[in-house]
C-alpha cells in the first residue's frame, strides 16, 4: 500500500509552547512551568522533578503538551471533509483538561463544542482554562447514557479515551442515540505500530509494549481497539454494524498504513517532543505500573532533540463512523 507523508517544517511552533524561560525564572513560575520546560534542566534535575511531581498535575501538563503536539497533524484529516464542514454540533467524550477540544475551537470557531469527562478534577481545570464562548465542559461517564444528550451531536469525538474503557462498544452504542440523523464519530485512538520516527526511542517502544501487554492482563483497556473495531466491521460481525458504517480509516485492520501522516519536523517541535515523551514515560509507569527506563529515554530523546534532521510522526487511527439514517 502507498504511504504518503506530508512535511510542515513551516508549522510555527513557536506559538505553541511557552517562552523558554531562563535558569533564574524557573522556579518562580512554580511546578506547572518546570513541567513544561524539563528541556532546562540537566538530567539528574530533570528526572527527579518528573518522579516528585504530582500525578494529576503531570497528566494536565502532558495533555496540554500532546494537544500542541499532535494537533496539526490530525486535524487534516477531517478539517475538509464534508461531515465535519457541515456540522454544528461537536461533542468531545473523554476530554480531559479540554486542551484538545480547545484547540479545535479556536480554528472552527462557527461550530459549537460541548466536552464531557469523568474526572471532577479535569472538568474543573477545563472550565478554568479551555472554556470558550463556544465550548462548555461538564461531567459525563462515555459508559453512562444520559437522556439530555439525545440528539445533541452531529459529530462526537472519542480521541484517546476508547483505549481506556470497559466497554467500547456500550459507549459506541451510546453516542449513535446522542448523533443527529447521519451524524458522525470520529474516533482518534492511538495505535503504537503506526508511530514513526527519524530516531529509535526504544524506550518509549518497551514501554509501550509493556502498557498494552499490562492492560490486556488486567482488563484496564486495550490500546488496539480501534484496530479491533474495524476489523469486526470487515468480517461483518460488529455489534455496531447496525448502527453505523465506517467512512474513513487511516489504517487497515491490521495496522497497514493506508495515509501516513504529517512529520513534525523543525526546533520547536523537537523540544516538545522531547518533553512530551519524559511526561509521557512517567504517566506509563504510574498509570501501568510497568518499568520505564528514564534514564535511557532522556539519552535518546536528548539526541532526537539535537538533531536537525530529525522527524516523528504520530502513531494515530483515525476511524469515522456514519450512522446509519435507519435507526434511532
Ligand atoms: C488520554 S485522556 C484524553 C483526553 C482528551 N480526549 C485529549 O485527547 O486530550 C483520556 C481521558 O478519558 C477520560 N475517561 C476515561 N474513562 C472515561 C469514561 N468512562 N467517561 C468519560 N471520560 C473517561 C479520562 O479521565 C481522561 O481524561
């Protein structure tokens, strides 16, 4: 199959991370910003502020980041596509701190974006920072139906959140009740095989292979359930294939990349990725419990950020999902 990668080394990254703050600044901006610039700190500083930080607040810096990261690759898979172009009504499920469903708002600022999430403390930090006067946050559980979202979406986003359900398919089923007639979902899910980059970082590799293997063994998710939705759908036995037909996958059911996606190439984000995958690293080992080597990730992530060469490109399914006009 072709694979077709588009470069945005024009992308300006420099609007998508804060300043880089001097040595001196540091920690009068408190734990959020030190975070967020693990790129200022020598090793031994840097991976003792990632094993004191606070769990919560490295989720919330992680998402922010991956949101900046990961953004202007995805977005060009659906931004022209009919059903997104005709849609008023987005609802984003799972959305976190809402720093994604935020950057999506900002560029389609005609559309109207409701996120719902479990979490009390991500609906909080939601509504302090993404809120918009097109996007509002509340609480919500993707396994819990809820009559006042009847017919109140022509899209519903799931991005990285079926991966971590009990059960995907309820929440599927769900979302058909919540869809206007022939409403769409995009489902954005991560899919470890897709990812590519210029240099090996085998420690994100073993790490993530550890997670999947962790999940599987206690039933806490799947991270190929995208893979394993589409291919019920192929074999003709989807308990969903009542509901909806699939209109777009990025990949095949066995994880061939039909559309690659964008490399992310250039200084800045190089120096996000190298923060994102320190977060990224040590979210696995406290969410997973698996061994992660930060030591050996901080090596080679150092040198992928050093490197002007370098590119990475960001292992994603997108799937989409019509329903079909016949029910509900
Ligand atoms: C990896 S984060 C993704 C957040 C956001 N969608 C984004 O792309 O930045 C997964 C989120 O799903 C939420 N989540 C997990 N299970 C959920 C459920 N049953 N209902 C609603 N949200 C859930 C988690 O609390 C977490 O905030």
């Amino acid at each position: 199959m072709h694979v077709s990668y588009h470069t945005v080394a024009d992308v300006d990254y420099n609007s998508l991370i804060p300043r880089q703050l001097k040595a001196d600044e540091i920690s009068a901006q408190g734990p959020d910003m030190s975070l967020n610039n693990l790129i200022e700190y020598n090793k031994a500083d840097c991976l003792g502020l990632l094993e004191k930080a606070d769990t919560a607040e490295l989720w919330d810096v992680f998402l922010e980041g991956q949101a900046k990261l990961f953004f202007d690759s995805e977005v060009q898979w659906f931004a022209n596509a009919d059903w997104w172009q005709s849609s008023k009504r987005i609802l984003e499920i799972g959305c976190g701190n809402g720093a994604y469903i935020a950057k999506i708002a900002d560029q389609f600022q005609g559309k109207k974006f409701l996120g719902i999430e479990k979490l009390p403390l991500s609906v909080a930090q939601a509504q302090e920072r993404n809120s918009r006067d097109n996007v509002t946050f509340r609480e919500g559980d993707a396994e819990v139906f809820e009559p006042q979202l009847i017919d109140s979406a022509d899209i519903i986003l799931f991005r990285l959140v079926l991966q971590h359900l009990n059960d995907p398919v309820i929440a599927l089923k769900e979302a058909a009740r919540y869809l206007s007639t022939n409403g769409h979902v995009l489902i954005i899910d991560a899919y470890d095989k897709a990812r590519r980059t210029s240099h090996p970082i085998t420690a994100i590799d073993e790490a993530l292979a550890l997670a999947a293997e962790s999940q599987l063994k206690n039933r806490s998710g799947n991270r190929r359930i995208t893979l394993d939705l589409l291919q019920t759908f192929e074999d003709g036995k989807s308990p969903l294939s009542g509901l909806y037909e699939v209109v777009f996958s990025n990949l095949d059911a066995k994880g061939n990349i039909f559309c690659g996606g964008i490399q992310s190439k250039g200084k800045r984000a190089r120096e996000i990725y190298f923060n994102y995958g320190l977060l990224f690293l040590t979210l696995v080992h406290r969410t997973y419990q698996v061994p992660v080597n930060l030591d050996k990730a901080y090596e080679e992530l150092k040198s992928y950020r050093e490197d002007k060469e370098a590119w990475s490109s960001m292992g994603m399914h997108l799937l989409v999902l019509k329903k079909k006009s016949n029910r509900i």
